[in-house]
C-alpha cells in the first residue's frame, strides 16, 4: 500500500489512465483518507489496490504534502466558471461599480470553502449537487430590478473539452440553456454579497460530511 499523504492522480493520468478512472481513484482516496476503506464498498476498494499496485513504490522517506484545498476538483471547477466570466465580454464591459452577479455569488462560495476547509472528496462532492438550487435561487433574487445580460455558461466549459479531457459538468446543470447574466448596480452589491455568504455558507456547513464536527464559526455572519 502506498505511503504517501497525498494522491497520486497525476502518476496515473501520466501513466495512460482515463480521465475517468483518474478521477475515480482521487475521489475515492480522498474518501479513504477521512472515513476510512471499511466504508468503501468491495469493488471500490478492489479499484484502488488496482491503481496502487500500478503505482511506481515511494522512495523510503515522508511523502509529498497532503493536498492543498485550491487543487482539489471541486475547487478548480468553480473557479475556472469564475474565471470565464471575468474574462468575458458581458463582465468586461460593465460600468464602474457594477459588478456580475455570478461572479459575486462564485466568490462568495469560493470563500466560504476557503474558510470551513472540507475534504472535499467524494462525499462532500456529492452533496455539493444541492448547491445548484440556492445558486439559482440568489441569481433569481439579484435579476429582480436589475439590468440582465447574456452569457453562454456552455461554451467555456466546450472549449475547454476541445482541448484537453475533463469530467468537470456544466456550472447550471447540464440541461439548464438559461443564458440570463444579472448585472448588479454598485449599491447592490454588498447586500448581495452578504446573502450570497450567508446562504452558501450555511448550506456548505450543514451538507458536506466532512465538515460534520467542525468548530469552525459560521462563515458570512
């Protein structure tokens, strides 16, 4: 069995590996890290010994350093539709003091990860899926009254695929064509930052596993 405190995905991918069956391996480490392999079922235990054995064996010594938060999937996922939209033509042409609600709503999530820090594996992934909602729900609230732009949440996650695998999903969900780009007025801004932080912050707290004896405060209070 392997030793070292963090995954090693990239070894796979770069030893011809799927996309897929990276990703499986880091999930289900990441899982095997905080709940232990008893929890796994047989054949996902199966999986890893599989991806172990077909591992180079670690020099003698301490492993890498475990895993930074900002590198884990879910993270990269948010932040490169983050990224996306700030490149974009709809936020790039806004007046002073507007600002996408969107991007204001990924910052605020972003940073509530930062701040509970969860493993982030496959449990709390999983859960995450509830998250799409409440994302819904504010963009809904902050389109009230407000001027609304367009912006094609598909194309960047496409042209991503046209150059390089991923598993990553559509940031709305996969059957979502909705287009609508809320702009916020600069003194809407703040508001919506607080009830973005409030909102996501308590649901991250409350759905992820990992975070279920956390005595962190409540994040965006």
């Amino acid at each position: 069995m392997q030793t070292s405190e963090n995954n090693r995905a990239g070894e796979l991918k770069d030893l011809g590996w799927s996309p897929e069956d990276v990703r499986k391996y880091e999930e289900l480490w990441e899982y095997r890290q905080r709940w232990g392999a008893i929890n796994l079922e047989r054949e996902d235990r199966l999986f890893l010994r599989k991806a172990e054995a077909a591992l180079p064996k670690l020099s003698s010594g301490k492993g890498s350093e475990k895993k930074r938060l900002q590198d884990k999937s879910h993270y990269r996922w948010l932040s490169f539709h983050l990224e996306a939209m700030r490149a974009s033509a709809a936020e790039t042409g806004l007046k002073a003091g507007e600002r996408g609600a969107w991007p204001v709503l990924l910052e605020q999530e972003l940073r509530a990860l930062d701040h509970y820090e969860p493993v982030l594996g496959l449990p709390d992934t999983l859960k995450a899926k509830e998250l799409l909602p409440i994302r819904e729900q504010l963009i809904q609230q902050a389109a009230a009254g407000a001027t609304v732009l367009q912006f094609d949440f598909v194309e960047p996650l496409e042209a991503l695929k046209r150059q390089e695998s991923t598993s990553w999903k559509p940031l709305r969900g996969e059957a979502n064509t909705d287009k609508a780009y809320p702009v916020l007025a600069a003194d809407a801004v703040e508001s919506f930052q607080r009830e973005a932080a409030s909102r996501l912050g308590a649901a991250i707290r409350e759905l992820f596993p990992s975070l279920k004896d956390s005595d962190k405060p409540v994040f965006g209070a």
